[in-house]
C-alpha cells in the first residue's frame, strides 16, 4: 500500500521520472548519488527505495542520529559516523560488506552538500576494498529525473575511472544548481 503512495507522490504529484534499476542480482553495492546540493535529496532517495523495493543504507554525519531524529535516520536504514579525524574509515567501511549478506550503501562523493570541483575518494577505495561495484544515481532537479547506472567495478586505473563516473554525471543539476558538481 505504501508503495502506491510512494509511487504517486514520486511520479504524480512531483512528475520525476526514473530511468534505470538497481541490479536485482547483486546483494552488495555501494551507490554514490550525485549532485548533493540539498536535503531534499534525502526524501526523494526514501521514495526510491520503495518505488524500486531495494533495502538501501546510508552513512550520515553522528550528528544527524541524536535525539529527536536519530531514531528515525536509525529506523530508515542509517548508520552514523564518527568524522573524526585519524580514523581508517575506509578499512572500517569495507569491513561492513563483510559482515552483512545484503549491504547496498548509498554515499554522496562530494562529502557535503557545497559546491565541490573534485570528489572524496572514500566510497572508491570502499568499493574496490570490499570487492562491490558501484551503481551512480543522478539527482537530477532541472530535468526532474533520476537515472541510475549499470553496476560498474573499479579498475586499478583510478582517474580513468573517475572520467567515467564524471562522464555519467555531466550535466545533471541538484536543487540549488550553483552548488551542482562541475
């Protein structure tokens, strides 16, 4: 029944469009969502998931998951962390594809939701450590849309591969379009 709704506000009501799926074979992914320009982004990835029906996690700063809302980001598939300086977190991150059967961990690659010229590396080295692939999903405001990539494995060639992921982004406008990546 939730779906339904989710659906009608999704397509209806905000007349997004969604372009792709998520690989209904794969169990382990890391999704990195791109622009993040606004917390907007955050309500139209919830709808996602349960237009898609695919369990989706999420990293967010500790901060986000104190009390009144920690329950909530807790309940929707969040896992705070700890920006602490002097941390392996990548090695930690990595270490959870391990331990879970299912892991579909959804990162923003520019690691806050100002105006960036180049991505953080984290969800990258995660990926490649953990052995996952990574699916890109664009959050794209000024065509109203989300598309969302095959599954791509990292190479050893990593600015090669970022061309590629750039290239998949190129154009796309978050919500407040100045702060959109390039």
């Amino acid at each position: 029944m939730l779906t339904i709704l989710y659906k009608f506000i999704y397509f209806k009501l905000m007349k997004w469009k969604l372009i792709g799926e998520f690989p209904k074979d794969l169990k382990k992914y890391i999704i990195i969502a791109v622009p993040h320009t606004s917390w907007h982004d955050f309500y139209i990835g919830l709808l996602i998931r349960r237009i898609t029906n695919t369990k989706i996690n999420f990293l967010g700063k500790k901060e986000l998951f104190l009390w009144p809302f920690g329950y909530y980001f807790r309940a929707v598939g969040g896992t705070a962390l700890d920006r602490t300086p002097g941390q392996n977190k990548v090695e930690a991150i990595a270490k959870l594809f391990e331990t879970k059967e299912e892991l579909r961990l959804t990162l923003a690659p520019e690691g806050t939701r100002k105006k960036v010229s180049e991505w953080k590396t984290g969800f990258y080295h995660i990926a490649k450590a953990a052995n996952v692939p990574i699916v890109m999903v664009t959050f794209d405001f000024a065509n109203k849309q989300n598309k969302i990539s095959k599954p791509f494995y990292p190479t050893d060639n990593i600015e090669a591969d970022f061309d590629f992921m750039y290239a998949f982004f190129k154009g796309v406008k978050g919500k407040i379009p100045e702060k959109s990546f390039r």
